[in-house]
C-alpha cells in the first residue's frame, strides 16, 4: 500500500492520524520521501 502523507503545495501539519483498522495482528510500515522533483538542490540537502 503507498500513501500520500503531505502533498504538493499542502501546509504541513502539525500531526497526522493513521488508522489501521483492519489489521488484527502486529504490523510495521516505513514512511519515507518520494516524489520531490519539484525541489530544488538546496531544498533536498
């Protein structure tokens, strides 16, 4: 599953809730960057 937790040209919240509901036993998930050409250099470092 790939979900989009702060999108283009969205303000970055303070805190994000993610629900797992159907999930009955024990899980792990990584969140990582994706997507950021519209950066500039000096905005990735």
């Amino acid at each position: 599953m790939k979900r989009t937790l702060f999108g283009l040209m969205n303000p970055y919240p303070q805190k994000k809730i993610l629900t797992f509901n159907k999930n009955l036993s024990d899980f792990e998930f990584n969140v990582g960057y994706g997507e950021l050409d519209h950066l500039n250099p000096k905005e990735t470092e």
